[in-house]
C-alpha cells in the first residue's frame, strides 16, 4: 500500500512546480460503488472472487504542458470462500506530457493492487494522443510494460489502451457513456505461469453509462470485463453500481 501511494505521490510531485503556474482546470470526486461478479466468474473462481462494495477517491487536473490523473479505490472484500473479510486497495496514477507535435503526448501510468499480501503493479511508459469535440474524448495511447507481482518483476512486453466518453442530453437530463480499455501483448512466459493465466494476450476494461443531475451527484452503471486477467484465462465480467458525489 506504501508503494502504491508513494508512486501517486511521484507522479504528483514530477509536476507540481509548472502546476502552480500553469494550472488550468482541475476535478475531483468520491464515489460509492458495488461490484456484483457474475455467477459465472463466481463458479470459475471457487469463491474467490465475492461482491464487494469500495469507496473510490479520484480526481485529474489539466495544464498548458500536459493532464494528471489519479485514483484510489478502497475495498471491502471477503478475501476467501469462508467469508473471511478483508481490506483490499487499488490505486493509479497517469500523466500526459505535451511533445509539442499537435496533441501527441510522452505518457505514462502506473496502477496497484495490495490485498492482504499480494500485491501486482503495472507500469507503463510510452505514447498517448488527446482527440477531442464539443461532446465528446478519445485518448488512445501505448507503451512499455513493466510488471511487479508475486513471483515476477521484469519488463513484460507492451501495453495499449484508451479513455473515451461521450455527453449528451435527453430531454432536460444529460448523460455520459464513457469506456476505458487496456490490452497487454507480448508477454512473458515466465509470468504466465505465476498467476492462472495462459496467453500472452489480454484485455480488461469497463463501458459506464452514467446520468448526470441538476447537483452534484451522479449515478452510474458500469459494465467490467477482463479475459486472460485478474488470475483467470476466461472471460471475468460484472456490474458496478456507482453513487458519485462532483467537488
């Protein structure tokens, strides 16, 4: 968990001088959340993966070099098929750096997990690109990967993905869909084997459909998956329930 916030605190730190300066915009949030596997990811994973609630902090600011983003999830889990509960965290941080070749920026990200021993972290450094419209993101990026978790930590191929959303209006209400995605290729063998998973390739995402009230809070239905990930060879997938409270 120390690991974990010591590297949101670097990736917060590697801009805070220009940040004072050249601030333009910032947002930030907490959230209730229910995460309701599937019985199918239920049966495939002997009772180790259980519904779960978590308290999630985040927020992202934006500057005339570059965006920061972060966020910290707190996770009220039963850690085995017994029911025995546990305290589990997941963190990440991300930040986008102008090159000053339109919006081509250097990127990277770095996201944890610590639950009662074990642990996994996955760094990225490489690329991403910002396209936007009046209503609407799209930010694809790739890079290296790095891999630290229990039993392997070395460089473990590459790592690409996306952050996108849209906004819109029905009637007098607004919405968003909003979808992030990473997919990991190339990676070693000597991984694979540490963790139940089986091919060098995988993705792991989540599609979120949210309404956006008059005040200041949203709420929101997440759609999340992941094959060849989270220690499964199949397809694991849920639903998250989200109460969103807007600073």
């Amino acid at each position: 968990m120390r690991k974990s916030l010591l590297a949101l605190g670097i990736i917060a730190a590697a801009a805070a001088v220009p940040a004072q300066a050249d601030y333009l915009y910032g947002w930030g949030d907490v959230s209730v959340n229910y995460l309701d596997w599937s019985q199918g990811t239920e049966d495939r994973n002997g009772g180790y993966k259980n519904d779960f609630m978590f308290l999630e902090l985040e927020g992202g600011a934006g500057f005339t070099w570059g965006e920061l983003y972060g966020f910290a999830d707190f996770e009220f889990q039963d850690s085995t098929p017994g029911g025995d509960s546990a305290m589990a965290m997941s963190t990440k941080g991300s930040i986008a750096v102008k090159t000053g070749v339109k919006e081509l920026r250097f990127y990277a990200q770095t996201y944890s997990t610590e639950n009662q021993g074990f642990h996994a972290r996955n760094t990225v450094a490489g690329l991403s690109y910002n396209l936007s419209g009046d209503n609407w993101f799209f930010n694809p990026w790739v890079g290296f990967h790095y891999t630290n978790t229990v039993g392997f930590a070395d460089m473990n191929g590459g790592m690409a993905g996306w952050v996108g959303g849209y906004n819109f209006k029905l009637g007098e209400q607004n919405f968003s869909i909003t979808n992030w995605h990473e997919t990991e290729f190339a990676r070693k063998d000597a991984y694979l084997v540490t963790n139940g998973e089986t091919d060098d390739l995988s993705y792991n995402g989540a599609l979120a459909f949210w309404w956006k009230s008059q005040s200041n809070v949203d709420l929101g239905i997440q759609y999340r998956y992941a094959h060849n990930k989270l220690g499964q060879a199949k397809t694991d997938n849920a639903v998250i329930y989200t109460v969103k409270y807007n600073f």
